[in-house]
C-alpha cells in the first residue's frame, strides 16, 4: 500500500526463506497498458496494482514459471474483493497464466498468508507497526527541514536499516524483536538530527480515507508534500490501524456465532494479545517522541466515535474508521481533516455524506474529500481554500495542537 511497507513486508518473506521482493512502482506507460484490460469500473487502486504487476514482469529475468503476485482479498461490497479474479483474468490475457496468485482474506484477518508459518506472521506485523513508525517520524519531520530532502535521506536509511533486520537471521524471536526496537530507536535519533525550523507554526492536518489511495503517494498524486508546502503538517492515518479493525471484525463474527466460533474468538484473542505485546515493545523506545500524537490505545475507540453517524457493526470498511478518526484527531487538536479516496469510492462518498452533521458537532472543524482517479488534476488550488478554512477554524478551536518536535 505504499513504497516503505512493500520493502518492508518483501523482506519478512525473504526472512523466512522466500524469494521475495517489492514491486517497482509503475510508471505512466505500465498505467496505460492496465487501462486497456480495465473498463472504468474498477476503482483506480485496481489500475494502479495491475500496472505495478505489469512493471515487474517487464523486469529483466522475470520468469513467469517462477512467480506469484501477492494480492490480498476481502468480503463485503467493496470492489477490492474483485482484484484478485481481475488479476487471474488478465494474466491469462496478457499471455502469464502460469503466474500464481496469493489471495489471504481479511475474514481469516489474512491468517491464510502464512497458515503454516508463525514466524511470518509475526514479522508481518513487526514491518507493518515500524513503517508506521517511520513514516510519521517523517511526516512530523520534513515539513520543518531546513535542508529539503535530508528527512527523505533519513527515512530511506531507517527503512534500509529496518528491512536489513527482518530479513536477517534470528526467525520470530525475543531477540530479533529486540533488534527491530532498537532500529527504530536510532531512526528517531536520525530524525532528530535532521536540522529544522520549528518557528513558524504549521497547521496539523489529520488525513484519513480509503487505504491505498491515502498511502499510495503515486496515486494521490503525493498529496501529503503539496499540503506541507502550504503550510500544513499531516497526521496520516496508518496501516496498523485497518489491521486492528480487521481483527476487531473478526472477533464481533466469531461472537454472533455463539458457541461454534468460541475456538475462533479465543484463538483471536490469543493473537491480539501476541501483537498487543509486540507494538508496545517496538513503541517504548520511541513513546517518547509521540506525545500529544498517540494513536488511539484500541481501535474500538473510533468505532465508538464513529456510532453516532456509522454504527461499525453495519456499516463495514473504511468509511466508519474515517469518520471515527476524523472525530478522534478534532480531540487531539486538528486544525483541519482531509479525506483521501479513489474516484467513485463508496467509502469515500458515504463518508462525505455524515462528514457535514459531524463537523458541526466537533466545533466546525474543516472536513474535505479529495478524489483521484490518476487524470493528474492539479489539487493545490482546492487546498490552498481548505486551508484557508482551517487557518479561521485554528484561531478559535477548543483544543490546541500537540507541539511540534520528537521530544528528547
């Protein structure tokens, strides 16, 4: 779902034996190839992931004969649980039906990736919590550099340093989850060298959404730089967050099944309390530089925000975590909240339905939905408004911003 995370996940693989790697991120000819085997009813994610497969096998040495495409999948309404047929189809179009498709679901909480492999699991999460960290470790810093591209420099190399680990020998264990806390422990240190001017002051700008969309800069036309180059700093809702929801989800059908799924909700629970344990042990040694910036402890506390709009337990998918988030970040001091989504996007067009009611109730706080379906149109112009709109709204909101800084 984006370029850190993708690195990041090939490397557990490799971790545990796989030859794995990250797709190269398409370009607009790869783009172009997948929209001719779309019709344009697919949401644009489906482009985009279709041209990233089209990008790799294009790669000097592909071999077909020797290669999955990892693609997960889901239930409900969304179009995303169509992705995996569509690529399976156009493989065999495009002349690549020997190419397997992996397909783990979010009803399993995609336990199907690695049935046999613990290990994996485990790192999986390890590489989702710590490209969560660094990315919010640059997003709370390169608005505020004084040499542009040093947090990109910085970032790259507490990627370079986090992939290096979860590849490297040591399994699952005790020891190399020390190992995974401690590359980020020096990943703060490299942020916080990183020479800044925190003089002026920066509207915080949360950023919730559709999942791909919001995380894919190349699909959101890197929004996230355009909002920091006028003025804003942006709180980005990660992936460990739709992780949580996912177990959340599976826990409320594991419960409405009554005594059969008693197995099911206790093995869960195991589980969460496993990756409960994990996250606080990768968090403590960078809690310090998140003060004011805490993501909530629980995911069911933006389920619960998001009730009064969307009760979660109808309402499935990103659309109640957008709204619960948006409510979430007003309390943490937002000055202004940005919804990200595909073009069409269910998710995104419930959500700016209840988004009015819920700015008026949150003390007006700006709310805006930002589509995109890769035509490149130019968002700087809608932005400098919202912002705007969040610079009236900042003078005289109820709660003040968390400072700026990462502590220490």
């Amino acid at each position: 779902m984006c370029v850190g995370a993708s690195r990041a996940f090939a490397a557990c693989f490799r971790g545990v034996g796989v030859d794995a790697r990250a797709c190269p991120q398409a370009g607009e000819e790869a783009t172009e190839l997948a929209r001719r085997y779309t019709s344009g009813d697919e949401c644009y994610p489906q482009v985009v992931t279709l041209a990233d497969f089209f990008q790799a096998m294009a790669q000097e040495g592909f071999d077909p004969n020797r290669a999955a495409f990892l693609m997960p999948t889901t239930s409900g309404p969304c179009r995303f649980g169509q992705y995996a047929h569509l690529l399976e189809r156009v493989l065999r179009l495009h002349g690549c039906p020997e190419v397997a498709v992996v397909s783990p679901s979010s009803e399993t909480g995609y336990r199907d990736v690695a049935a046999h492999a613990t290990s994996l699991k485990r790192l999986l999460w390890w590489a989702t919590v710590g490209t969560d960290v660094l990315r919010s470790l640059l997003h709370r810093t390169r608005p505020y550099e004084v040499v542009p591209g040093t947090a990109d420099d910085v970032h790259e190399a507490g990627l370079e340093d986090l992939c290096g680990i979860l590849e490297g020998p040591g399994g699952a264990g005790g020891a190399k989850l020390g190992r995974v806390a401690a590359s980020l422990a020096r990943s703060l240190e490299r942020f916080r060298s990183v020479e800044t001017d925190r003089s002026r002051d920066r509207l915080l700008v949360g950023m919730v959404g559709e999942i791909f969309c919001r995380l894919s800069t190349y699909s959101n036309e890197d929004l996230i730089r355009t909002v920091e180059r006028l003025g804003g700093e942006v709180w980005l809702s990660g992936i460990g967050e739709w992780v949580w929801y996912v177990n959340e989800w599976e826990k409320l059908g594991a419960r409405a099944a009554g005594w059969p799924g008693l197995l099911s909700w206790l093995g869960t629970n195991l589980s969460l309390a496993v990756q409960r344990r994990d996250e606080h042990r990768l968090l403590e040694p960078v809690a310090q530089a998140f003060r004011g910036f805490e993501e909530p402890h629980e995911v069911i506390e933006v389920l619960e925000l998001a009730r009064p709009y969307l009760p979660w337990e109808g309402a499935p998918g990103e659309m109640v975590l957008s709204v619960g988030k948006a409510a979430y970040l007003q309390g943490k001091g937002a000055d202004a909240v940005i919804d990200v989504s595909p073009f069409g996007c269910m998710n995104g067009v419930v959500s700016e339905a209840v988004y009015p009611r819920l700015s008026r109730d949150y003390g007006g706080i700006p709310i805006r939905n930002f589509y995109f379906d890769g035509s490149r149109a130019d968002p700087e112009p809608d932005l400098e408004i919202f912002l705007e709109l969040a610079r009236n709204y900042s003078r005289n909101k109820p709660l003040p911003r968390p400072p700026a800084g990462l502590g220490g």
